[in-house]
C-alpha cells in the first residue's frame, strides 16, 4: 500500500513515469526490509533493454522522421484522395485512409496526430467541415498508428511478453484493416446526416497522375510490412532497410529530403527513443518486484471469483485497460498491466499472448482518446486550436465504434491471428 500510494502521488506531481516507476520500486525495497534487493536492481534494469528485439524502436522513430523531412506525408494523402475520388465527406474517408497509409510508416499515435492535424484539418476546414469535428477525426484516424505496423507499442509488448516481434506486428495488420472499414461505415452514417460537402472531382488523367507521382513512397511501407511477411527478414533488419527507403524516396523522389539534416534527425530519434527505452528498463524492475511480492497471484485469485471463462476474463481487463488508458500513456500502461494481466491470461485462462497483447494495445491506445485525459485529443488541440472536450462530443460515434472494434477483438481471435495461421 506504501508503494502504492507513493507511486500515485509522485505521478500526479508531474514526475515523469519511468522515474516513478523506478523510485516505487526504491521504496518498496526499503519497506521491505530486504536490501540485498539492491545488489540485483540495476542488473535487472540492464536485462529489461537487453534484448535484440528493441533495436527496432529507434529504427522505426528514425524512419518516421525522415519521412516527415521529405515530404512524404503529403504524397500520401494526395494518394488517398485520388482512389476515393468525388463522394459525399470525400476529405473524411481521405483522412482516415490517409492515417491508415501513414500509420504503416509512422507508428505512434501522438505523433501521427500531431502531423495530420497540421495537414488534414485546414484542409478540411477550407472545404467546409466543421474545424472541431476535423480535428476529432483525425484523433482517431491516428489511433491507427500503433495497431497497424510497424508499432513501438508491439515491439514493447513482444518484449514484456517474450514472443516474436514479427508475429505481434502481423497481428495487428488485420485488427487495423477493421477499425478503418468500421470508421468508413460512421463516416458514411455522418455524412448522410450532416450532409457532408463531396471532394472536389479530378479527371481520370489527373488522379492517374497523383497515384503515379505518389506510388514511390509506398515503397516504404511495402519494404517494411512484406520483408516481415515473407519471412525475407526480421522486424529490427527490414526497419532498417525501411529507414534507407526512407531517406532514398526523400532524397531522390519527393526531393524534399536533405542529408544535411541528418544529424538533426538522429538527435531527436535518439531523444525519444531514450525515453522509451529508459520506460522498459523502468519496466523490467517494477515487474521484478511485483513477482517478487507476488502481486500477480494475488490478482489471480481475485479475478478467478470473477471471470469464470476467457471471455469473461477479457471484457474484465477491456474495463481495466480503458480506465487505466484515460489517465496513462500507452507504453507506460503496458508496462504496468502486462506483467500482471498476461500471465492470468496465458496460464489461467489460455488465452494465446499474440492475441491478448493485440486487445491490450488498442484498449491502451483507445485511452488516449478517452477524458478526463484523452492525450491525443490535447495534441490535436494544440495544433488546430479546436478544443478537446467539444472533440470528444462531436466524434463519440468514433469512440463508441472503437468500443464495438474491442469487444469483437475479445470475441473473435481469428481477426488477431488470422494472419499468422
């Protein structure tokens, strides 16, 4: 309780997690009494980054970057815009499209959102949507960004779980594939309501020549998602083929791309995957400690009273993982909740770990568009201006549908793994 209450109160202060994950576990060592527990602390924190799978982060930051630097962003939604083509709330199916391409490249859901927000919402609003809904749907076209690969959050999880970092990027290729057919049907639904203006229409010789002028910066994602599929090489080396795709179709296509800037790109890489590594060495002593003070078990035994079936068991930890979204960042939750969920899951229950890690990140990642907190709706307000509680309003059929997407995720898990049969 101690540990606890500490942990709660130096988060709220604003001390950043990592650091308070490590501190709760300083405290609860000292609490305890058993100092020889120090001798093991950084060895542990060593073990938790150790491992050959993370090399993959600070590739797939890097890759984000330098796309952001050459231009690649743009192409690709001029790409989305000419395959939907004149239809009623073209711009919106265009966003989501868009966040769906981008998210195949990108990989974090603030990130995306702070770079759509800057593309898509004066678009939208030049063509006549409403400034706060535009703004909204861009939130939840970024949820896309850590469900579809490459994700920072599956290669986190694959870690905390010990499964292969190819198998859990595969497994959210179809689980992302849904959510946008699901957000295209409440566009379709809104669009007849409100009565959404129709995208501006293009010849057939024009949109030819976009998909033309656009198709190269495919080649990023092509080279990353079907090196993994094929099995041509694993999630670390085809995020580095995809970071030198990257920088070629910068360079060389969209030529907006300088290696000068170089050397800035790989100290902001290098700034934000410290913090997320930091977080899972943070991680890797919190969990040490929550077995050694056998938490998980106790856990365990009380949602044994509770769930009597896997599914059960997974609408449960649906709850959980909202809840703890709303106030958490998604790494941080992960690191928090998997320890002690997915060995509930695997060993009581029987619950594949691909498929559990699948329902985790999207839960998690839900939370970051669910108040009190709902970070991602704060970016977006910081780039357009809109403000987040009105976004949240405007665009609750998206959140009530992402609520659909979870509970047919805990029903259904074929559409986790069905690519990996």
């Amino acid at each position: 309780m101690l540990t606890s209450a500490f942990f709660l109160v130096v988060m709220l202060i604003g001390v950043p997690i990592g650091a308070c994950l490590c501190l709760a576990g300083i405290v609860y060592i000292l609490n305890s009494g058993d100092t020889v527990l120090f001798q093991s602390y950084p060895l542990q924190m060593f073990s938790g980054i150790d491992s050959y799978g993370l090399i993959a982060i600070p590739l797939f930051i890097l890759i984000g970057e330098i796309m952001n630097g050459g231009g690649i962003t743009r192409r690709l939604v001029d790409l989305a815009l000419a395959f939907i083509g004149s239809v009623k709330g073209g711009l919106a199916y265009v966003n989501i499209l868009a966040n769906m391409l981008v998210s195949s490249i990108i990989g974090s859901a603030t990130a995306q959102v702070a770079i759509m927000s800057q593309i898509m919402v004066p678009e939208m609003e030049k063509k006549g949507y409403d400034k706060t809904f535009a703004a909204g749907l861009t939130v939840y076209g970024g949820m896309l960004g850590p469900i579809i690969p490459p994700s920072v959050m599956f290669v986190v999880y694959s870690v905390l779980a010990q499964v292969a970092v190819g198998d859990m990027l595969i497994a959210g290729i179809l689980p992302g594939i849904v959510l946008t057919l699901l957000f295209f049907v409440v566009i379709a639904c809104m669009g007849v309501i409100y009565n959404y203006p129709r995208t501006e229409k293009r010849t057939l010789r024009q949109r030819l020549h976009t998909i033309a002028t656009a198709c190269p910066t495919l080649l990023i994602p092509i080279v990353i998602v079907g090196s993994i599929l094929t099995g041509f090489a694993n999630p670390t080396e085809a995020a580095a083929v995809g970071a030198l795709a990257a920088a070629l179709v910068g360079r060389y296509v969209t030529k907006e791309f300088s290696f000068r800037t170089m050397p800035e790109i790989l100290l902001k890489s290098a700034i934000y995957s410290a913090v997320v590594l930091f977080l899972v060495a943070a991680a890797a002593v919190f969990s040490w400690l929550l077995i050694y003070g056998k938490v998980p078990q106790a856990i365990a035994a009380w949602i044994q009273t509770v769930a009597k079936d896997p599914v059960t068991f997974l609408l449960l930890a649906n709850a959980i993982l909202l809840v703890i979204g709303t106030v958490i960042d998604g790494i941080p939750g992960l690191i928090m909740t998997v320890p002690i969920l997915l060995p509930i899951a695997t060993e009581i229950y029987g619950i594949d770990p691909r498929h559990f890690g699948v329902v985790v990140v999207v839960n998690l990642v839900l939370g970051l568009m669910t108040p009190p907190v709902g970070l991602s709706f704060f970016v977006a307000a910081a780039v357009t201006g809109a403000k987040p509680g009105k976004m949240f309003i405007v665009t609750l059929p998206f959140f009530l549908i992402c609520c659909v997407a979870l509970v047919l995720l805990s029903l259904f898990p074929s559409l986790s793994l069905g690519l990996l049969k």
